[in-house]
C-alpha cells in the first residue's frame, strides 16, 4: 500500500530539561526524519505553556529549513486568529524564498493558548474590526497569490514557488471551508478522533473538491514490543475542562484546568481525566492500522503527531516505522 507519512513536534520540555535542550531535540528529529524518508515535518503553535517549546513555529521552521536538506517544512499550524494575514503572507514569502519548494503553510482556527495569552496576543485589535476566519483565508489567498487590490499592501518578497496551504481542522464545515477557499484539508485526528465525524469530514471533503482526500494526522507510537508502548501510552493524560458556556478545552494536567478556568473568570467547571488517542504498538501493528485507514478512506499522506515522551522514544519510534517499509517515499 502506498501512502506518505510526515510529522508533527511540539517539542515538548520534560521535567528537568531546558527549552533550549527540547528545541535541540527536535532539531534532530527533524533530521532524522528527513533521513529516514518522511515526507514533511511540521511544528505546533502553543502559547504560554512552560511544558512546551513551540510558541513561534516560524522561527523555528527558519533554523530546521537551514539545518535539512529536502523534508518539506512547515506549521501546524499558525494559529491565525492572532495575526495579520498581511504578516503571515509576508513570513511565509520570505521562508519560501530561503527555501523554494519545501514550505508548508498550514493554520487553524484555535487560539492555541490559555485566555491571558489570546489577550496578549490580540491586545492591540480592535475587536470591531477583527476579520473572522474564513475571511482571513481570502486575505491569505490574495496575499500569497499576489492578486491583492490596487488599494492593498503587496506581500514581499515573491518567492520563485509559493508556499503549499493547509487547513487544519476537524468538522464537516472546516472540510467545506478549505474547499471553499482552495486549502488542503488537513483532518486534525489527533485532537478528535471520533469516526463518525471523520467520516462525515472525508465525504464532505470530496463532494466539495470532486473527490480529493484530506491528509489525516494521527498521534502515533512506536515501540519494541507492544506490552512497551501499551504502559508509555497509558502513562500520558490528558484532562477535558468544561466551561459553563459550553466551552471544552484540552490541556495537560489538573493544574492546568484550574489555572485555565481562572484566566476565563469562571469557577464553575468540571473536568475529565481521558488517556489520550494514540494509535501504538509494534511498529507492525501501527502500520497494519494506517493500512486499514488508508484502505477504508483512500488515505494518501498520515502526519504523526509524536507524544509529549522522551526524546530517545520519539526518536526510536520513529525509527522503528521507517524499517517497517511505511511508503515513506519522499
């Protein structure tokens, strides 16, 4: 079976270890990957979370482009609320120019943060005049197209190939919306794994594009032996905050959901403890899964987002799914 396979780092900061040691160790997973054949490598945007080093994928998608060679690289994905459309053509145009042909664009709708940060982040917008989403992908689309109007701005530099566009999501309206504006949908699996809506997603996604597929991202671990992955796995938590407005939000710990309930100014929330989804065992047996998907759904590219573990694991894992022969054909 034929199929790509990519990655997404968040570059997380174990207990102990710095951000600049986290950093480094996605530094090198991404030229490990590249080595061993994935097809992309793309990193997270998180705000104000000491666990993790991703807060500016931008930055870091400039030094990863400069230490690799031919792995696509790119966000996933910038979280675009925060920012002008102008800017991130703007970003976009100059990465695409250092490194023609290997950049990735793709961004979300979440804030990507707790609500102080949001408010960091947007303290200088005008709520009045804040565009929504679906119109800052036509601002995109103009700006990276360079078709914007004779009244606007012109994103510099042009790049001699533009930057690929993903649109992450996981709904039928985001399938639609990507549609809609010429975006790849990007089926964010890792963060909703539920297979009613998935397939409800892929078939709305086809019947707007004339049959395309969306690319679908899954956490994903491998390990030696099943039994491994099985206790590692089962060691991550995540904790499902719910918010008297009817607001859910993921984040790490108890902590965490307190601290989050606090910056939203309620006090009346509940939590859930859930094991995370993510798709483990040997690396036979993640294969035989992404097989079954790919098969099911006509799945043609998976990004494996690499759990929060060591960097000596996420490595191996990786490792062990390149020998498995996963179509990694770049």
């Amino acid at each position: 079976m034929t199929y790509l396979l990519s990655l997404l780092d968040k570059a997380p900061i174990e207990a102990g270890v710095t951000a600049t040691e986290a950093l480094a160790a996605a530094v090198k997973l991404a030229i490990a990957a590249e080595e061993l054949g994935y097809h992309r490598f793309w990193v997270a945007e998180h705000h104000s979370m000491t666990n993790l080093a991703s807060s500016a994928p931008e930055v870091l998608i400039s030094y990863l482009l400069a230490r690799t060679r031919s792995i696509r690289i790119g966000s996933g994905g910038v979280m675009l609320q925060h920012y002008s459309a102008y800017k991130v053509a703007e970003i976009f145009n100059v990465l695409s120019s250092l490194a023609p042909g290997r950049v990735d664009l793709g961004v979300g709708k979440a804030p990507g943060g707790f609500p102080y940060s949001t408010r960091a982040l947007q303290v200088a917008v005008d709520p009045a005049l804040k565009p929504g989403f679906a119109e800052q992908l036509s601002e995109l689309n103009a700006y990276l197209s360079f078709d914007a109007r004779d009244d606007q701005a012109v994103a510099t530099p042009i790049p001699p190939v533009k930057p690929e566009r993903f649109l992450l999501g996981a709904s039928v309206d985001s399938a639609l919306l990507a549609a809609e504006k010429g975006w790849r949908l990007v089926f964010a699996g890792h963060l909703n794994g539920d297979p009613e809506n998935l397939r409800k997603t892929f078939e709305a996604y086809a019947q707007a594009t004339g049959g395309d597929v969306p690319i679908l991202a899954l956490a994903a671990f491998a390990a030696e032996s099943a039994e491994q992955a099985r206790t590692r796995v089962g060691d991550l938590r995540i904790v499902k905050v719910f918010l008297p407005n009817g607001q859910t939000v993921n984040v790490g710990n108890e902590e965490q959901a307190a601290e989050y309930a606090r910056q939203a100014g309620v006090a009346d929330y509940r939590t859930e403890e859930k094991i995370p989804s993510v798709l483990h065992g040997t690396a036979r047996q993640v294969r035989d899964a992404l097989d079954d998907l790919h098969a099911r759904y006509g799945v043609q590219e998976f990004v494996l987002d690499t759990p929060a573990l060591t960097p000596g694991e996420r490595l191996a894992s990786i490792e062990l799914l390149a020998k498995e022969r996963l179509s990694l054909a770049a």
